[in-house]
C-alpha cells in the first residue's frame, strides 16, 4: 500500500538522504551518454546530504520534502522549496526502480501540487533534462510547459538543460484530482521512475 508523508522526523531525513543519493548515482551513471561527466552532475546537482535537507525543507510551509512509501519501504520523493517570493521549485523527483509501475510519480507530482497551493506562490518551476523522457512527460500532464531559463548553468551542460514551469492556479489532470497525503502525513534537476532510458509504465 501507497502512502506519502511530508519528512519531519531524523529518520524521515535519513529516508530522503538515501532517496537522494539513489537519484545522484543514477544521474552520474547516466550523464556521461550526454557529454556531461559525473563529476560535474554531482557537484552541480546532487550535493544534498541529511543535515542539509533538514535545513532546507523542515518546519517550512513553503518547502517540503514529501516521501512515498510502499508497505513502509521508503520507494520515491518529491520536494519543493521557494526560489524566489512569486515561485516555487521542485526538486527531488525520484522513483526508486523497484517500485515503478505503480503510478507512484504520478501521486507525488498531485500531492506536491496540492501542498504548494496551501502556501504563498504561485508559480512553479522545475530543472530537468532531456534524457529523463518519463520525468518530462508526467511534467507536461500535470501542465508544466518550456519557460525561459531561470539558473545560469555551465556552458559545457546546457544541452541537457530543460526549463519548465507552471501557474499553480491552474487545475490539477481529474485523473489525479482526489489522490490525497497519507493519514499519518502533517500538511534543479529532477529524476522519474527509476532507469529512464527505457519505456517504463506508470
């Protein structure tokens, strides 16, 4: 069983730490196909450890850091903090490949959405990358659409940058409307659903 909580406790950090290096090794394995060097999308992107994700996402209406969970086994995340006092910006995206194909990106991406509108701003934005297709198009469902470059990235990388953003007045797909935070919850560059280069099912 699915359920998504919002991090608070040391243990909850501990879950995001590991959910976050799970995304950078993948990225780093990953990057190299597209010119970049691991090493550069480390220190770039991927340099997120559990003191410094406490923080930047607890006891913050405007940036948390949501954990999905299947049958209590840390499986995805998803957070969101402020980027400046009219947007917010998703990092995080990740689904551990273990637990792809049970739609569990899909209910982060809702439950995100629904905790950014409960707070002060009103657009999104997300930095992503080509080779993440899966990450991409469960973007353009939820209504994120190309955007002006909004972070100055190295020029040998920005080929693989993709800049995306969204009014978060604008309606949430019917399909995903009513996929609710789990009942024990407290109301740069993204990964999806595990191994990206190959078609998976959501």
């Amino acid at each position: 069983m699915l359920s998504i909580s919002v991090a608070q406790s040391q243990a909850d950090f501990e879950a995001a730490e590991g959910l976050c290096t799970r995304l950078g090794q993948w990225d780093a394995k990953v990057a190299p196909r597209y010119g970049v060097a691991s090493s550069d999308v480390l220190a770039l992107f991927h340099h997120e450890n559990r003191v410094s994700l406490v923080e930047k996402f607890n006891n913050s209406a405007d940036a948390k850091f949501l954990i999905a969970r299947w049958e209590h086994v840390p499986a995805g995340s998803l957070a969101f903090g402020s980027f400046d006092e009219l947007c917010g910006e998703m990092q995080h995206f990740y689904v551990d490949a273990s637990f792809r194909g049970l739609g569990i990106g899909r209910q982060l991406m809702q439950s995100a959405l629904t905790e950014i509108a409960q707070g002060s701003r009103r657009r999104v934005l997300i930095h992503t990358t080509p080779y993440m297709t899966h990450a991409v198009a469960i973007y353009e469902e939820f209504g994120f659409r190309p955007c002006s470059r909004f972070r100055d990235t190295p020029e040998h990388i920005r080929h693989t940058d993709v800049f995306m953003d969204r009014p978060i007045n604008s309606s949430i797909p019917k399909a995903h409307a009513d996929l609710p935070l789990s009942a024990d919850s407290t109301t740069g560059r993204n990964l999806p659903e595990g191994e990206m280069l190959t078609p998976i099912g959501d």
